[in-house]
C-alpha cells in the first residue's frame, strides 16, 4: 500500500540491491533491446555496472512513500562523452504494488530537474511510451 507522501531522494549503496531490482525488471520489459543484445549479453552488462557503481556512481534516484519504504527507482546514465554530460539515458523501474500511483512521474520529474540543473539538454528513456506524458522525447525537453 502507498503511503503518501511520496518523497524522491538520491540512492546510496544501500539501496543498490533494489535499484538493481527495478532496473533489470525495466529491462525485462524491453523486448526490443532484449532481441537485439540478448539476455546473458544484459545481464553481463548490469553485472559489471553495479559492480562498479560504489566507486563511480551515476546519479540515482529512489521513490519513497512516508513510512521510507522504496517505491520505484531510477538510473541516469551519461549518453555522451561531454563535460557537462548533456545528454542522458533514463532507466526507471517502479514497485509493482506501486504502479499507476504517481511514482514514476515523481521520478521522472525530480530526473528532469535533476539533469536540466547539470545543464543537460536532453534525456532519453528506453520505453518512451510510459514516459512521453512527462516531457520526455528521443533528442530534446519538451516544455
């Protein structure tokens, strides 16, 4: 059951198994992707992220209703090589019993701001279906 309010605060370690969590669900429900890598290829790949992640962390975000309790989590990834990164790939996962409750929207809005203070001008999500309704295309902000 959610609490409210739902609050969104960054991740630390600790939270490292859940964001894990929610992530490869994300990714589970890219078939696409899935198609095109393969899943032990994926898998590989989030291993030897959040292996590294402690001593280079991207930022993270973590949804959490009044009681503390993690909700939905979510990833920003550089997509570019500049300094300041200005472009970034979302990768956003929410609790089931959470869906359709406003989390992810709280974690894509606090991502938004988030990257627009880093002076980043776009965003990209892997399913930009879920996401469009919050500003969100391929290349650029929408306001």
């Amino acid at each position: 059951m959610l609490t409210k309010p739902i609050t969104v605060r960054e991740a630390t370690a600790a939270d490292i198994p859940f964001l894990r969590a929610m992530i490869w669900e994300a990714i589970l429900a890219s078939p696409i992707e899935i198609a095109l890598l393969g899943i032990e290829q994926f898998q590989q790949l989030e291993d030897q992220y959040w292996s590294r992640w402690v001593e280079h962390p991207d930022p993270a975000f973590i949804a959490q209703n009044a009681t503390r309790q993690p909700l939905g989590g979510l990833t920003l990834k550089p997509n570019d090589q500049h300094v300041p990164v200005q472009n970034w790939r979302i990768g956003i996962g929410v609790a089931a019993q959470a869906r359709g409750q406003g989390v992810g929207r709280h974690l894509i809005e606090h991502a938004i701001s988030f990257a627009r203070e880093q002076q980043a001008t776009a965003a990209r999500a892997g399913s930009l279906s879920r996401h469009r309704f919050c500003g969100i295309r391929r290349t650029q902000w929408v306001d």
